[in-house]
C-alpha cells in the first residue's frame, strides 16, 4: 500500500457532492432532502448531486455501473471537493472490483458516510492509502431534532487539521425519526466505559463490523499493523453475533498489530449490555492486553461524531477517558 494521503480539508464555498453507493436517494423523503440540503448549505457548502444518484431496482439500489461512474466522476471533477454519501444499505461490496483506485489515489478528496458505506471506506484506505471519514450521510442532515452534535464534529473534523479530542454527547436517540420529526425520544448518555483500561495509539480501522469482516480474506481488507479498531453495528445485531464477528478479526493473520479497541452504540433492540461487551471482551486471550472503551457515539443511533478512517488516533483511559483524533 501506497503511503497515508490525507485530503484537503473543507473550506466555506467548497462543492460537496452526493453520490448512492449503496442504497437510492430515491427511498429519501423531499421533506428529508429539504431539511439536508438547508443544513449543509448553512455550513457555506455547495451542494450537487450525482447523474445515477436517483436510479433505483428491486433492491432499491441502482447497477454497479452507474454507482461507479458516479464515484470516478465526483473524484476526477475538479469542482468537488467533497463526497457524501446518502445513505447506507448492503451492496457496496458491488463495486469493489470495478473501481479505479489510480484514479482515486491522482484525486484525493473526503468521503464521508457510514454503516454499509465502510466497505467502499476500508477498502479504498487498503487500496489507495487515502484517509476516508466514518461519518453522517447526507439523510442524516435531514433529521430536524437533536443533530447539533452531529454537526458540531462534522465540522470539528472536516473543515480543521487541529487534534480533535471526543466529548460525550449528552443525550442520544434511538427512534425512527424520519417518519416523525415532532414525536421524538431522547435518552441521557451514560458515556464511555471503560472495558479494559490502558492507553495506546494507532491508525483507526473500521466502522461497520459487518461491512468491515465481508472483506476478510481479500486483496480489499486493510491491515490491522499498529491499528486501533473501531467497531459498530446495527440490530439486528446481537450479543452473540457481534461474538462471532469480533473473533473473526481475532483469527486474521495481522490481529497480533492490533493495539486497541473502541466500540460504537448498538440499538435498543440488539440488547447489547455493557456486562455482554463484558464478558465477550474478557473471553478473548488476544485481548487481554490491549485497552478496550464502549459507548462511544458512533453507529447507527444518533447523534454519531465523524472519524478518519486510516487517521490516527489516541486513546487513554487514565487518569480519565480520553479519544483524540490526531492531525
């Protein structure tokens, strides 16, 4: 792999693009659009959209072929300065092979999205060496309550080169709020756990669980030499299911490189406890030395804070808990 290429940072005027990797912006409701639009170019961004980014199947997605024109032309347009993905789903794995990652690599700019977006992000870091950002979709805008947060770290993270140390948000949500935007339900953040204590740094590696172990065993997986793995998913995920993925990257041959562990917020529904991070923690010899957090803001709940995906990052859990995302 090509050394780390950190893109250029967003600046008040710059284009951000939004392109449909995974699923149509057609399943996105105007009203949603409306309120996303309003929001991203309150933050002195122009906004465009992709050719194909409406096109929509039986998956409610759109051809391989269109996804990908979208991504070679929102990286070779010398306009677009950034790329935001609307939303997530399950075929971005569709893509991987039809990709021009010269191309990529020649034009390094953000991407920025989440969930079945982290295998497009992970495999692009593996490929290319550019730096990708897990963080809000372009849907994600369109939520009318409770965003401040998410705003606040997409421009702490996207538009400044400065150390980002991670703060707590102080509520969170778990609701459907694209059908209601009135009827809304917030819960106290109890904040980060530590797991296992300890201090360590690396480069961040991760995202989606699911979307980050259909790479294994392929020339698309990033190492896990000197990483710290961030790991998430959504329901229906559970205890036992989030188990069997975490000892899968324990088998990887470079797990031995792998210097910590931060775990995102799971859903309600998964039933997720922190006793069940627990003691799948404590079962995995290869963990034992290495410190582990859980309850950090990001996954599939709201409100999420953006990070580098091949960025690096320091974590140290005395004499508090710290997260630092380092320039």
């Amino acid at each position: 792999m090509q050394k780390y290429i950190l893109p250029k940072k967003l600046a008040l005027g710059d284009e951000v693009r939004v392109i449909s990797p995974a699923r149509s912006m057609s399943i996105i409701s105007p009203s949603v659009r409306s309120i996303a639009l309003k929001r991203l170019q309150a933050l002195g961004l122009e906004v465009s959209f992709s050719k194909h980014c409406e096109e929509c199947d039986a998956f409610s997605s759109s051809s391989a072929s269109s996804r990908i024109e979208d991504i070679h032309e929102a990286f070779s347009n010398p306009k677009v300065r950034a790329i935001l993905t609307t939303i997530g789903g399950y075929n971005s794995i569709h893509l991987l092979h039809g990709i021009d990652y010269q191309l990529i690599q020649k034009n390094p700019k953000i991407l920025c999205g989440y969930s079945d977006i982290t295998t497009l992000q992970n495999a692009i870091f593996a490929k290319t060496g550019l730096v990708t950002f897990s963080g809000p979709h372009f849907s994600t805008f369109g939520c009318l309550r409770g965003i401040e947060y998410v705003i606040d770290y997409f421009q702490k993270c996207l538009f400044s080169d400065q150390t980002l140390s991670v703060s707590p948000s102080e509520f969170w949500s778990d609701d459907e709020w694209y059908l209601n935007q009135e009827n809304r339900l917030f819960i106290t953040n109890p904040g980060l756990h530590v797991i296992q204590a300890g201090r360590a740094s690396g480069i961040i590696i991760g995202g989606n669980v699911d979307s980050l172990t259909v790479l294994q065993g392929t020339e698309f997986m990033p190492s896990l030499q000197n990483s710290i793995l961030f790991l998430e998913d959504n329901y229906p995920m559970t205890a036992e299911i989030f188990d069997r993925h975490l000892h899968s990257l324990i088998l990887q041959r470079d797990f031995h490189g792998v210097k910590g562990i931060v775990i995102g917020r799971f859903q309600k529904a998964s039933n997720i406890s922190m006793d069940d991070l627990t003691t799948i923690i404590h079962s995995k010899t290869a963990l034992k030395s290495i410190p582990v957090i859980a309850g950090a803001d990001f996954g599939h709940t709201l409100p999420l804070f953006t990070f580098p995906i091949g960025g690096r990052v320091e974590i140290d859990t005395s004499p508090e808990i710290n997260l630092r995302f380092l320039p």
